[in-house]
C-alpha cells in the first residue's frame, strides 16, 4: 500500500495517491571522500487525483476562482514529505506542485 503525507504549516496531512501509479525513485548515495558531490534520492513526477481530501489539501488549485480564500497552500512552495510503502518510509524530501492536467471531467495535480 502505497501512501503519501506532507507537512503543510506544521500539520502532516495523507494524500490520497492513485492505487496503481507507478513512481520512480532514483535512488543516490553520496561519494563521502568527495565531500563537493552532493548526489541525493528523488521521483520523478506523478500524478494525484484530485479527491475531496487532495483538493482540501491543494485548496482547489485548478479553480481560478479560488483566489483570495485565504488558503494556507502555495504551490510556490516546497513542502516536506514522506512515501511510505506498506508502512515503511521509502523516501523523505519535499514535495511540490507541479501543474494541473484535466483528463474528460477529472482533475490530477502533477507533483514532484
């Protein structure tokens, strides 16, 4: 069971994930007699649906209209975050709004 949580202003709030999305993880460890190179994990992009508990979460950020809600969201922001696989932590980092992609009637949030 895939299962992602980020910290936003303290608080660290689950997202909902797509249940069959591949994620890539790169995964770096660090040359330690070469202190300049600074390699770290990462993913690569994927996708969120955007279910009630997302959009709570991103403030509804494909609704232009949403402006001036005094959301506590900003997609100018890095957020820190945790992917767990079946209860284990994989990764650690930050996380971050990419775009949005509509797809017939549903919303995604692209993230990294």
């Amino acid at each position: 069971m895939i299962e992602l949580f980020v910290k936003i202003f303290n608080t660290t709030e689950r997202l909902d994930t797509i249940g069959d999305e591949n994620i890539s993880i790169t995964y770096s460890i660090d040359d330690i007699a070469d202190v300049s190179s600074k390699d770290t994990s990462y993913s690569k992009d994927f996708q969120l649906p955007a279910t009630k508990n997302n959009n709570r979460i991103f403030n509804h950020y494909y609704d232009t209209s949403r402006y001036g809600t005094g959301s506590d969201f900003d997609a100018q922001k890095s957020y820190e975050a945790e992917l767990h696989i079946d209860g284990y932590v994989v990764i650690r980092g930050f996380l971050q709004l990419i775009s949005i992609t509509k797809k017939g009637n549903e919303y995604y949030y692209k993230v990294v």
